[in-house]
C-alpha cells in the first residue's frame, strides 16, 4: 500500500432558464451595451491549458458551449458591482445545475457520456478566462467575483438539503481533474461522482432513505489557502437545516481498489508535484510543512467511517481495503518513517494515507473541522479507483471503457454511501 501511495502521489444550468432577475443568455447578447472591448488578459496557467482545441470540444460535446458563448455579453449587462455580484452567482449556480442534470440525465445536449465530469471544468475556467478579459464601465474586484463563480458553480451555494423527516443527509466532495499537463484529456471519477449523486435519493443498507449533496473543489493550493474546503463543510457541520448526518471527501487515488483513508496528515509533503495552477505547496517528504489557515488540531486525524462495515460488505467490481500507512517524523526524530499500522505518539505528520497532497488535505481539513464543530458525526476520506481507459489516439476524447470505468466508479461510490451512511446504535445525528 506504501508504494502505492508514492507512485500515485507522483502520478499524481443554462438550467432551462436562468434567473428572470438576471439577463439570460439569449437576451444578454440583445442587452450588451454596458462594456468597452475586451482587451486581452494574462492567462494564469490553469486557463493557459484552453488554448488546446480539445478543451473546447469537451464543453461542446457535454452541452455546455452556450454557458462560454454567452457569458461575455451577460457581463456586460451589469451596471454597477453589486449587479455583477448577483450575475456571478446566478450563473454560477446555473452552471452547476446544468452540470448535475445532465450528469444524471436529466438535460440533453452533446455527445459525451453523461457522467462526464470534463465540461463542467472546461466551461467553468473559460468563463473565468473571459471574466478576466472583462472592461466594465466601472471598478471591479476580479478576484472576489471569480470566487463567487467558483464557488457557485462547485455546489457550494444553492444546494442544501430538501428536509424530511427521517430522511439521513450524506454530504460529499469531489475534485476537479488534474495532471493535466502531462494529458489534458484526464477526467477525475470523484467529480464524476459528486456531480451524479448530488440531490440523489437513495436507499440506505438498512432499508432507510438518505439523501447526498455533493460539491466539487478545485486542486489548488490557493483555493485550501483561502479556506474553501471549510466554506464547504461548515454549513454542514453545524445546526440547522443543512446539517449532514455524515461526511466524506472523495478523491482519485490508487490503480484497481477503492481505499478508505484511516488516518489524514496535518502536513504538505508532496513537491515536486504541483497543483493544476502549477504551484508548489512549498513542501516535501523530508521537511514538511503545515498549510496556512488550518486552525489547531492534532498532526493526524483519524477516520470515524464505518470502515469494517464498509470493507466486508462492499468489494466489487473494485475491492475496498481500509488504508492504515501513515509517513511521520517520530518523536525526538528527524527523519521520515513510513509505517503500515498508524502514527506513534508525539509524532509530526509528514503524509497521511493519501499522501501529502490536496487529497489528504481535504480529509484533514473537513474532519478537523468536524472535530470542532459535530464530533458525533462519522467523517472520513475514501479514495477511487484511478480513472482508466482512454483511447490511444489523442485526439480522441473519450470511448467505451473509459465511460464504463467512470460508471462502475460511481457505482461503487454510492454502494460506499450506502453502507457508510446507516444509523449506527450510539452513534447521534439527525
């Protein structure tokens, strides 16, 4: 499992209609007097990656181009920051409906598998590019509307649960692609995931029903920063009515097995692999470093999923193990052990099972703060299956055994759920 780790770690809506408050899309192009030109803007390096013609045939063929076409003139719609504000929003949380409809599909357009979680982040940074080309008539903070687009089109926003009594709540998170770099046209089975089972119903291993939410987080560094992820969870960790029952973060992990996670490390120590803003967290295996913004906690957190009910009920077509390596610098020690069977006492985290990367962050951050704020609830991390199967030839985006693949996936992830999920006697929650 140690050497799976390192090697992965190396590898590693126009809905129908948008909101009548705001221009939608076909009247904004009718509207659009309230901009200079746009002028040419520096691309930071994720949005650098457009420039390839298959990027844009991603959002093409998932039914999502007119989100990219449109959106320049809804921008220039807006007459003063506040209207701007909203417009991010609405068309953010649209994005993301459109996003989940038709990962479920339930809204028809292109030709690509329905699950396909490439669009959603294809469309998504293209809108940020032209939002960055923007001339507004008056002053704008870019950043901060980038934020709301972003986090409005993740699922952070506009997507709680519908209440019902008796119903459990499930709340989830998947990643963007990454590695793009070395192959642009890499999908990621945990968004994939998020995106299919968001505002899902299902039936729980004990006959009882639940419902999943889902959000979709970026893989980068910045975004951890800026504390993202407990923008995501918090809501869901606290009274009221979008208060989960259970939390897991999911991401792309180890080739053929599912692993749950049994410990996260607070560290960073994945150099030199980057982000896919091409940015180093500033940490490696032999001098890890702590990320900024993560309030106390201890140097690893330990996993509250039913992981034996979990491995001994689900394991195919994928087994699912339980993963117990830890990377830590023992007490009184200065370099790093690997270890099968957990942390020792007074250790420092150098990786957890996942890794020192942005998978195992996320598990930290979220149980951290789960920690804090609902101690009672389960909460963990589970890692996919590498997503394989796509065709030889380059330009050729998708085929049948990657679809199937990322089928199977999501599957599994919900039979995961499923046994994860059910009441366990002691354990509270709503």
């Amino acid at each position: 499992m140690m050497l799976l780790r390192r090697a992965a770690s190396a590898a590693a809506l126009l809905v129908t209609v948008l909101p009548v408050t705001i221009a939608s899309p076909a009247h904004a192009a009718a509207t659009a007097t309230g901009c200079r030109p746009p002028v040419p803007a520096p691309l930071d390096a994720e949005q650098s990656r457009l420039a390839d013609a298959r990027t844009t045939a991603l959002v093409e063929r998932g039914g999502l181009a007119d989100f990219v076409r449109r959106f320049p003139a809804a921008l220039c719609t807006t007459r003063n920051p506040a209207e701007a504000g909203r417009l991010l929003d609405a068309w953010g949380e649209s994005l993301w409906q459109a996003s989940v409809r038709r990962a479920q599909g339930q809204r028809p357009g292109g030709d690509l598998a329905t699950g396909d979680d490439r669009p959603l982040y294809w469309a998504r940074l293209a809108m940020t590019a032209a939002l960055a080309r923007w001339q507004p008539e008056f002053p704008v903070d870019r950043a901060a509307l980038r934020a709301r687009l972003e986090d409005a089109s993740r699922g952070l926003t506009g997507n709680a649960f519908r209440t019902a009594p008796g119903v459990r709540r499930i709340f989830i998170s998947g990643f963007d692609p990454f590695g793009l770099d070395a192959e642009i046209r890499r999908a990621n089975p945990s968004g994939s995931a998020a995106l299919q089972l968001n505002g899902r119903r299902v039936t729980l291993a004990d006959g009882s029903p639940a419902e999943i939410r889902a959000v979709v987080l970026p893989v980068r560094y910045a975004d951890f920063d800026a504390g993202m992820v407990e923008r995501a969870f918090a809501p869901h960790l606290t009274a009221g009515p979008a208060a989960a029952d259970i939390i897991t973060t999911v991401s792309q992990g180890y080739p053929g097995i599912f692993t749950l996670e049994d410990w996260a490390g607070r560290a960073r120590s994945a150099d030199p692999y980057p982000d896919n803003a091409r940015a180093l967290s500033g940490g490696t295996r032999e001098h890890p470093v702590t990320a900024p913004g993560l309030g106390p906690g201890p140097e690893f957190i330990r996993t509250t999923l039913p992981a034996d009910a979990v491995t001994a009920a689900v394991q195919s077509p994928y087994p699912v193990l339980l993963n117990s390596d830890v990377t830590e610098i023992p007490a009184g020690g200065t370099a790093p052990v690997d270890r099968t069977d957990g942390p020792t006492p007074g250790s420092r985290a150098v990786a957890g099972g996942g890794g020192g990367y942005l998978s195992n962050e996320v598990a930290y951050r979220s149980n951290r703060l789960r920690a804090e704020l609902a101690p009672h609830l389960p909460g963990g991390h589970l890692h996919t299956p590498v997503l394989t199967g796509l065709p030889a030839d380059p330009q050729s985006l998708t085929g049948p055994e990657f679809e199937r693949n990322e089928s199977a996936i999501t599957v599994e992830v919900r039979a995961v759920l499923q046994h994860a999920a059910v009441r366990r006697q002691g354990v509270s929650g709503g």
